[in-house]
C-alpha cells in the first residue's frame, strides 16, 4: 500500500486527517469521510481547490509529499436540490429562495459555471474573498457585483484586468486611476484606456501601450466585438437580455460607432457599466 496523508477542511477550517491508499479514488474517500464523520456520502461535496470531484476521480493526481488538502462540504437535501438546479442552469440562483441564495456552497456551484451568478449572491457573500475570487476567475466583470471592499483590493483587481482588461470599468473609481492597473489592463486590452479615470486619458504611455495592443491584435482584442457576435463568454445566454448602458454601447460598436464621440456622455466620461443579464 503506498500511503498517503488527505487533509480535510471545511469551509470554517481543518475537520479531519485520513490515511488512504494513493490507488484511491473519491468514492473510497468518502466511504471513509463517513465512518469518520459519520456524515453520509449522499451528503458530501468534495472539492480540490475549487474544482469539485466526481466519484470516480483518482486522487492520485492530487497528491504531493504523500498529502492532499481537500474541502469538504456538507449538502442537505434542499441544498442538493438547489447544486443540481444551478449546476445545469446558473440563472435559476435567481429564483432561489433567500437562505439558497447566502449558502456559499450553492452560489459557489452557480459562479463556477458563470462568474454572473454573483449577482444573486445575498448577504455576506458578496464579501466573501474566496467566492468573488472563483466569480471573478471565470468572468471578471462578475466583480462589480461584490462588495466596495473587495472592488477596492488592489491586488484582486490587478489580477483581473491582467486577464481581462476590459473588467476594469468594474473596479472601485480610485482603482481606476491607478496607473499601474490601467497599464495593465491597456496591455491586456486597447479599449480599456476608455475605461480608466478621465485623468490619464491624454496620458502618453497609456496612449502608446494601447496603440501598440491594437496594432499587435487588431482583429481579435476586442471584448466588445465578440459581445456583438455572441462568441464571448461576456455575451448572455438564452432567455436574457442585456441591461443598462452595455446594451447601447454593444449595438453601437454594431454599428461602427465605437471609438467616437457618440460613445461619450454629455460630462466627457465613457458609457457607464451595468452587466447584468436580466432574465426575460
């Protein structure tokens, strides 16, 4: 038997420490998460990092130094009926009953599949760093939707406009005049400079970084050219429309006009942002 230490926590912290067989797979962890917990297998998620494990997984490849760390949820027949509702449609969080919607497990489950759902996050969720983190990771726009201290986390931010610079219209308004995030976001996206506090807008390096991304990719960095197409993991799914003021810049960019003065307001900023997907 080659041996190996699987490391449990919660959600709240450490709940166990289990010698298993590294030939195991999921099944096998939690027959044995059972009879140490007495918590029955129908009502336990496991998850590595933020990726939930079937039955059949090995847990091999989730070893090293003969340890694995993994999370434990725990799942209540209405809580399972819910993880499987969003698991196969996200947007059905939003008819979820309140309790549903500040169950970290289930809004988890629903951002894992669209970083959107956060919207229907409740309560002390919309602070919390590991969920807005998973949200944000799969589309970072997902960001507006959580709390100003969080839209405020330099360090969250600029991780996201390095993926997706177009995101930072969705940070905190002084993030936006951060020089370092809106370099960043230029070199990830030309457009995002429309983005950034009106301050650095005539800014000659800003200008230059995002001249020289349009000339490196001038076919393809454009979020706003995919949401026109629906290929863009930004577009909405079925049965929803766009809401706000994206919906006048998208079909403005349509028609050509993205880039001209008709896409500034009266005070001289760009469209404002609302993301939302709103159900028809």
């Amino acid at each position: 038997m080659d041996a190996c230490l699987l490391e449990i926590s919660g959600f709240s912290g450490p709940l166990c420490s289990i010698t298993a067989d590294a030939t195991w797979c999921i099944r096998d962890v939690r027959l044995a998460l059972e009879v140490e917990l007495g918590l029955p297998r129908g009502e336990q998620r496991l998850l590595s990092g933020t990726r939930e494990l079937g039955e059949a997984d090995p847990i091999g490849s989730l070893i090293t130094d003969r340890t694995a760390s993994l999370t434990l949820l725990r799942c209540r027949p209405e809580e399972l009926e819910w993880l499987a509702r969003v698991q196969l449609d996200w947007l059905s969080l939003s008819r979820a009953p309140r309790h549903i919607q500040e169950d970290k497990e289930v809004v988890l489950a629903a951002v894992l599949q669209n970083g959107l759902a956060l919207q229907f996050a409740k309560g002390a969720l919309l602070g919390d760093r590991e969920l807005v983190s998973a949200a944000v990771e799969q589309n970072g726009f997902a960001l507006q939707f959580a709390s100003d201290r969080l839209r405020e986390d330099r360090d969250l931010v600029l991780s996201i406009v390095q993926k997706d610079g177009l995101a930072l219209e969705t940070a905190h308004p002084d993030l936006r005049a951060d020089r370092e995030i809106v370099v960043a976001a230029c070199r990830q996206n030309k457009l995002a400079l429309h983005m950034a506090a009106k301050s650095l807008w005539a800014d000659p390096e800003l200008v230059c970084i995002a001249d020289e991304a349009r000339r490196q990719s001038p076919q393809t960095n454009s979020s706003h050219r995919h949401l026109t197409t629906g290929h863009s993991k930004h577009a909405p799914p079925p049965g929803c429309r766009i809401g706000g003021t994206l919906a006048m810049r998208v079909a403005m960019h349509a028609d050509g006009a993205f880039g001209s003065k008709h896409n500034i307001d009266e005070g001289g900023a760009p469209w404002g942002h609302d993301y939302r997907w709103n159900p028809v």
